[in-house]
C-alpha cells in the first residue's frame, strides 16, 4: 500500500532491495501517511549506495553471501597468496638523493586532507582543522597546512619557470564537518588558496550492510 507514495526512483530503490533480498525491511512499514519522510530517506540511501558500489547493491549482497558461505566452510579467499614486502627508497630527509626526488615530483604531487570527524575527543566543540597547531602563534592546523602546500608550490614555480602551476587540495568532509570546515576556509580565504585547487569530497555516514 505505501507503493502508491513513491516516485518512480523511489520504486527503482524497493526493487533493489527485493532483489537483494531485504524486503523484509519495508514489510513493517506503518500505512502511508506515516513516516512517508522516514520511507523515502531510507529508499533515498538505497539509491546513493546502489549507484556507488561497483556493480550495485545486487553484487555487494552476493559477494557479501559468498564470503560468508566460504567463512563458514572454512574457505580461504587468500589461499594460495605469498605475502611479500615489496622493495622501496629508504630516503634520509635533507639527503641529496631526497632534494633530487622532491624537485622532480613537487610539482606533481597532489594533498589529500581527511577531515571528516570531529574534535570532542579532544575537547573541542569545532572542528579539528581549526584547533591551533601550536600556542605562540596559534596558527590553526589547516593555515599551516595550505601555507606549506603554498611554499611547495612557490618552489615548485621557481624550479621549473612555469607560475601557472597549481598544486591541487582534497578535503574529505562529513555531514558533521562540512558546514564548518567550509566556513573556516571561506572566513580565511582559504588561507591563500585559490578555489580552483581545491576539490572537496563528500564523505556519507555509513548505512546498514545487507547480508
């Protein structure tokens, strides 16, 4: 009865999730007129996750199934697999081997900030980008590390004569950081940043597994 409620998207999630076999979880849905806002937020998730897991929710559930069928068998998905420590650069900072590589790369190389939690472990109630990073200037965590991407990106101009060169920013945000981490940037600026270097990404809280 609560089809009549849905659009055709909407649809489009319950059939999901029949088809993964989680019918189970619209079956004690009161009538429509009740918790209509609940159903399509539910349905509204469906959707989101179906579209961003390889193969949708239909191959998750499977693989999800096989594992737990192989763990019980006692089934080794790694079975056969050598571990091995793969061979690297052991290279001492402020090395003539390290001035070498960071001059070839700095200007190829992309920031990644995740910041997608909150500070209360810390007992703050912001977020954690805007704590100072040290008391003398009590310059914020964020400020010292677009003014060191900035610096890099000074060097990198002069190395090469190109000042067109932009090194990019990613800032991984959650519903509970985005607000303010981006208030804090746009107060600020973005320290010096340009907009364009910068790609935030949204980060979704996690919804329940169907097995």
């Amino acid at each position: 009865e609560n089809w009549e409620i849905l659009n055709t998207e909407e649809r489009e999630a319950a059939k999901v999730l029949i088809q993964c076999e989680q019918q189970h979880v619209m079956n004690e849905w009161p009538s429509p007129g009740r918790d209509d806002e609940d159903k399509k937020k539910l349905l509204k998730q469906v959707l989101q996750l179906n579209r961003e897991y390889p193969g949708g929710l239909k191959n998750y559930h499977e693989r999800a199934r096989k594992l737990l069928e192989d763990s019980a068998k006692g089934i080794n998905p790694y079975e056969g697999y050598v571990p091995f420590v793969p061979k690297g650069e052991a290279i001492e900072f402020n090395s003539e081997q390290f001035h070498f590589f960071e001059k070839k790369e700095w200007n190829k190389t992309g920031y990644i900030l995740v910041a997608g939690g909150l500070g209360e472990r810390l007992g703050y109630d912001g977020v954690k980008p805007e704590l100072p990073s040290e008391i003398t200037t009590e310059m914020s965590f964020m400020e010292v590390y677009v003014a060191t991407i900035l610096a890099l990106q000074t060097r990198a101009r002069r190395a090469t004569g190109n000042e067109k060169i932009k090194l990019p920013l990613a800032i991984m945000v959650s519903e509970d950081t985005i607000e303010k981490t981006q208030t804090l940037m746009r107060n600020n600026n973005n320290f010096g940043m340009s907009n364009d270097q910068i790609t935030w990404m949204f980060q979704p809280k996690n919804v329940g597994l169907l097995v």
